[in-house]
C-alpha cells in the first residue's frame, strides 16, 4: 500500500484523519472528523510544514518515513502553534534532533512557553525567504488568523501556499486529498461552521490575509485543515472574504429557548409571519437541542436574526443568553434583530435584548412582543406582525 500522497512536484501530503474526537477545542462537534495537514517538502534540502495533533503523532510519523525512507528533515516550518499543529513538535526534535526550526518571534516564545525546548532557530520576518534547492519558500505573517504567531508560506515554483487555518474547514479526508478527489458537499457547510466557531472572531486579519494574496499566483491552497485546495480556491477564498466582512443572504435565524412551549408558540408564529413575507430561508434553533456551532454558523450566514426566551430568574434563558455572548464575542456585524419574550409573573427578557441590541450595533425591527404566560390573540397576532416586519425589511433591499 502506497501511504505517500504527492501533491505537486516533491511536495507531499504527510497529514492525518481524526475521526475519534468528538468535540473540536474540546467544545464543537465533529461529525465529519478532522483532518491536521502537515506537507513535506522533498528537495535537497527536506523541510516539513507543521506537525499534527499529538494523539496522532504515531501515524504521522510513519506518513513522513513512507517518504524519507531513513533520511532526515533539515527544516520544520512552523505556521501555527495551537496544540492540534504544534502538538508533535516534541517528538520530530526526537527523532530527527538536528532539525531546524523556522519560525517567527513569536513562534519561538510558544515553543519555549509549551515544550520548555531550546531549538536551533531560523528566526523570519515578512517577505524573508528559505532556499530548499529548486523550491523557494517566502513567509509571512499573519497574526491572528488565529492566533498571534500565526504566519504563511509560500513555495514559488510550484506556487503554493501553506495558509495555517485560513480556509480551512472542519470534515477528515475520506482517502482522497485533493479537492478534485473528494465529494464536496458537506466540505461546505463545515467550512462556515468552522470559520464561524474558530476563526469568527477575527474578520479583520483574514481580510487582510486575503489582501495580501491578491498579488500572489496560487494553484494550490494548503490549509492545516480539509482539502487542498486546487479547482476550488476561488470559490473558498470567496467564502472567506464574505464570512471575514460578515456579508450575509436573505433569510433568518429564529432562536428561542422554551421551557414549557409557550415561547416555542410564539417563534412559530413568527416564523410564520417570516414565510408568509416570502422568506424561504428561516432557520429555527431551539436553544436546547440545535449546538451553538451550528446556530452560530446560520447567524454567520442570514441577515435577520429574531430571538424569543422565557424569564428565567429574573433573566433570559441561560441557553438563549450563551448564544448571545457567543455572537459579541465574534463581533457579528450589521444584521437585522427582532425579539420576543414570556413570563408568568415577572418580565426581565426584553431589558436583555434591548441592551444586546445596543452592543451589537444592530438594526432592531418591528416591535418586540412580551406574553403573560400561554400565547393569546392579541400577542399571537403580535408576533405574526414580527415576522412580517422582519420579512419586509430583508426583502427591502
Ligand atoms: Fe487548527 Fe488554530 O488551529
């Protein structure tokens, strides 16, 4: 069995499939798995860029050797140092301890920080470059994409690029490795779902990430997670220059949380209202069943976003409330809000959304509507209007 994956001249696939971890970062599920890229790159000088997750060193180990066949790595490129790409680093140094380490400032205090390592150290900046033979590696730098350290490079014969996590997408890959291999379908969604939970937060320094690539020739984008790149970069570049400037499509998020149902009431209503404006997009979550991820991925996509909870202590719904940490944090911009909420003795839900609003910098429409307890004609009447307000503002273009 063949178990070297070549990529394009020399360059090859050395990366490997998780599909045993349930939860991301500990926290987002991974129905498809996961895949950590890392890509060697055999010239005369042999460089290897990023090493993989530590629970999967042993495979990733033999994946180089299926190329090395007993020689060294001269340079370990290190793009990105969370612990699902730095996580082997301990245990290359072992096995081939005259390698060097090509990094930047930052990635060198990491280092030290996780592994308490000294290693021999090629210290770059942006736009230095390293001589492999006949392939040319430039670096730079891209902090905080997702993190501060974080940095690209780029091989100019075959003009490729080794992104770290941009473009990246959540989905192991199912034997083949290239994006002409594989069925894409589900790739898709899982690309929004992880930009959204990852790298959400931080549209500003993908957009600039992306700037920077304008002026490059790519044929081959290799991100540290998910396919490589080659028939579709510009449909995933494309992806994330929308999800980094927060662009959204018609539709919207129906978000509640319902102990009783008499909340879940009042969001069909809407929902209702919604469709009966002409919205067909509309994603319902209920807060206690849909994850975050996927809620947070849906936000990422629709313009309109209409939240309903019950009182709960004297506050919204704990479920309901998470969400909406979830969204400032990422600091979605420029949606429409509407919201709603019920009680039975006293109401507290709508202070919460009102001071939401003001954080998020949204546009709130319609009238918020608040119920004593069961939904009756007057408010269910209300909350329909909701929704055809709601619907009229994203049809109002
Ligand atoms: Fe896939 Fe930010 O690590």
């Amino acid at each position: 069995m063949c178990m070297d994956k070549k990529i394009a001249d020399s360059v090859f696939y050395v990366g490997v499939n998780d599909r045993r971890t349930h939860l991301f970062e500990n926290m987002w599920p991974l129905p498809y798995g996961v895949s950590y890229n890392s890509f060697l790159i055999d010239d005369e000088k042999i460089a290897l860029i990023d090493t993989v997750d530590v629970g999967k060193v042993e495979a990733f180990l033999k994946k180089i050797e299926a190329v090395l066949k007993g020689r060294t790595i001269d340079y370990l490129v290190i793009n990105h140092m969370e612990p699902d790409h730095g996580g082997s680093i301990r245990f290359i140094l072992e096995r081939y301890p005259d390698i060097q380490i090509v990094g930047n400032k930052k990635t060198f205090g990491m280092i030290e920080g996780y592994f308490e390592l000294q290693v021999n150290q090629i210290l770059v900046k942006e736009g230095d470059s390293l001589n492999l033979g006949a392939h040319t590696l430039h670096f730079y730098m891209a902090p905080m994409v997702h993190w501060p350290e974080v940095m690209t490079t780029y091989e100019s014969k075959e003009k490729i690029l080794f992104s770290a996590d941009a473009f990246g997408t959540y989905g192991a890959l199912n034997g083949g490795v290239l994006d002409s291999e594989l069925n894409l379908d589900h790739f898709w969604g899982e690309m929004r779902r992880y930009y959204s939970n990852i790298v959400g937060k931080y549209g500003n320094p993908v957009q600039k990430v992306i700037q920077k690539l304008s002026n490059m020739e790519i044929k081959t984008i290799c991100s540290t997670h998910g396919p490589v790149w080659q028939e579709n970069i510009d449909k995933v570049v494309e992806m994330y220059d929308q999800m980094s400037k927060y662009e959204s499509e018609e539709g919207a998020v129906v978000c509640y949380g319902s102990m009783y149902g008499n909340t879940e009431e009042m969001a069909e209503v809407v929902a209702r209202g919604l469709s009966d404006g002409g919205i067909k997009n509309i994603a319902m979550h209920d807060v206690s069943k849909s994850h975050s991820s996927d809620i947070i991925s849906d936000v990422f996509r629709y313009k309109g976003f209409v939240v309903g909870s019950p009182t709960y202590s004297n506050e919204l719904y704990p479920g309901v409330k998470s969400i909406l940490d979830k969204i400032i944090t990422r600091g979605v911009k420029d949606r429409y809000l509407s919201y709603f909420g019920s009680h039975t003795w006293a109401s507290a839900t709508n202070k919460y959304f009102a001071k939401f609003a003001e954080e998020v910098n949204w546009e709130v429409v319609g009238e918020p509507v608040e119920e004593k307890m069961a939904l009756k004609h007057e408010k269910q009447k209300a909350c329909y209007d909701l929704g055809r307000a709601m619907a009229a503002r994203l049809k109002d273009k």
